[in-house]
C-alpha cells in the first residue's frame, strides 16, 4: 500500500470514529444540547493529537532517537509548576487560574520565555551538545517537579481542588473554552514545522551529514525546540500532560510507513494520533462507561511498548 494511501485510511477511520462521537445518541429533541458539548471537546482531541505527534517527531528528528520525547525537557513539569505557581500567587478563584484564556497566554508565555532563555544560553558559545542539554531537560525537569510538590503540600485544599485538574492527564474533561482560541497558533506552528521537511529529511542523517549539506544545525535545533514548547503547551493545556503516547504514535508510524520523508511521517503520525486518541476516547465512553481513563490506558500500553524497544536495541 502507497503511503498516501495508508494517510487516507488513517483519515478515513477518523471521520467514522468523529461520527460515532458526535452523532450516537442524538434526537431531535436533545441535539442541540449535545453537539455544543460534543463538538468542542472532538475538536480539542484532534488538536491535542496533533500537537502531540508534531512535537514528539520532530523532537525526535533532532535528537536522533526514537525514544526521546519533549517531556525530557521538563515542559510538562514547567507546565504543572506554573499551573500550581499561579494559585499560590494569586489564589485559587482569580481569573488568571480560572480564566482559560489568561491562564493558557501565561503558561505558554512561561514555556516560551524559560524555553528561549535555556536555548539561548547554552547555545551562545556555538558549541553547545546536544546531549547535554537533555540531561540538563531531565534535571531542571525534576527540579520544577519537586517544587510542585513542595507547594503542593503547603497549598490549601480548596486552592488545589481548583488546580488538581491541570496537574493530570483527562479526556473526560478537556478544556473546550481554548479549543478555539489556540486553533489558529497550531495552524501556524504546523506550517512552520511543515516547511521545515526537507531539512528533517536530511537531520535524520546525522549532525555530520547535514552541517556537510549545509544546515545550520544549532539554529534550525533551536527554533525547532521553541516551535515544540508551543506544541507542549497547546496539548498540555488541553488535555493535561502525557508520558507514553508521544513514543508510542511516533514509532508505530515509522514502522508502519518505512520512510525518511518527514511530509509524509509528519502527516502519518498526525493522522494517526488523532485516531488513536478519539477511538480510544469512544471506547472508553461508550464501551466501558468510563470504568477507566484512556490517559490510564495510554501510558500502560506505551510503557510496554517503551520496554519493547529497549530490549529491542530500536533506540535510533
């Protein structure tokens, strides 16, 4: 099968699922009622998915590894760390905690400067590593993790009910109030990542190959980082953060569609997490009557799946 074929079964298998969601259970008395609930919160799903899949391959790209996503980091603990920031500053009833859209312009404001800021101090000696600076992800990660929890405990309860929502992952309540406002800085951000192929085609070499082609690695890393914190922030902001899913959608699309070309992976895996995500979301609610999570389901099959390329040396 041709890989636009295999883009339009992805496509195609989206929609039914969409129908399915939107449209099992509508009368003409009700269905006024539920598409307003309904149709918000698909559209936050499709959005969060493909903010997901764009930020996990294209990190992976310029990491050259496919166990690697943006949670290294730390944006996800960034997030939650503003998140419980916020209510201890301004308490738990402000409209900047309450307040999606203020809430999300100052999240993702944090991430960009934070992100801009580490970006631009590591890389102003022009010889800045790579991996160095996810192991500096992973420790800052940890630390803003730790001050959560440090806050946290001293927090009053009435003001972490009000922040717990942020802190973990939920498709049963995702936050339909954005879903409009941040579709236009997704568009743009995916067309900016979009344009960027043939440069992912030849950073997937390897550093040597492409500074020998002509890319300038450190700028092209660099604004490919920012453009994921935006990513992050979005799909944070809409579901909640995610450990697994990133590894699982990225590499069970390379493997289904065995090619370098990052317009057709970026597109691929796209579709395929948005696929994933609201079949996942259907069988949980309509199947198992919400019993369980699909973030609970997520992170268990992609923690195997994780195991599975270890111990299968499918780490590049």
């Amino acid at each position: 099968m041709k890989d636009s074929a295999k883009v339009v079964v992805l496509v195609v298998a989206s929609l039914v699922v969409m129908a399915l969601f939107i449209g099992i259970g509508l009368t003409p008395g009700n269905y006024e009622f539920f598409l307003a609930r309904r149709i918000p919160k698909v559209l936050a799903i499709i959005l969060a998915g493909i903010a997901l899949a764009l930020s996990s391959l294209s990190f992976q790209t310029i990491t050259h590894n496919r166990i690697l996503t943006p949670g290294v980091m730390g944006f996800d603990f960034l997030y939650q760390f503003t998140q419980v920031l916020l209510v201890m500053i301004f308490g738990g009833l402000s409209s900047f905690v309450t307040g999606a859209y203020w809430n999300f312009s100052l999240s993702a404001s944090v991430m960009l400067v934070f992100s801009f800021l580490l970006f631009a101090f590591y890389f102003r000696s022009g010889k800045g590593n790579l991996i160095t600076l996810l192991l500096l992800g992973v420790v800052i990660g940890q630390v803003f993790n730790n001050m959560t929890s440090f806050l946290v405990v001293l927090m009053d309860p009435n003001d972490f009910a009000s922040v717990q929502a942020n802190l973990f992952a939920s498709f049963n309540h995702v936050n339909v109030n954005l879903v409009y406002s941040v579709t236009p800085l997704l568009l743009i951000t995916s067309f900016l990542l979009f344009r960027m192929n043939p440069i992912f085609d030849v950073f997937w070499l390897n550093r040597d190959n492409a500074v020998s082609l002509g890319v300038d690695v450190q700028k092209v890393t660099r604004n490919t980082l920012l453009l994921i914190a935006v990513l992050i922030s979005i799909s944070t902001a809409l579901v909640g953060p995610i450990l697994f899913f990133g590894v699982l959608v990225t590499n069970l699309t390379r493997e289904w569609f065995q090619t370098y070309r990052h317009s057709v992976l970026l597109t691929g895996c796209s579709a395929m997490s948005v696929c994933f995500l609201l079949s996942g979301q259907w069988l949980v609610e309509k199947v198992f009557n919400f019993d369980t999570t699909l973030s609970v389901v997520i992170n268990f099959i992609g923690g195997i799946y994780f195991l599975t390329l270890l111990m299968r040396n499918k780490v590049v």
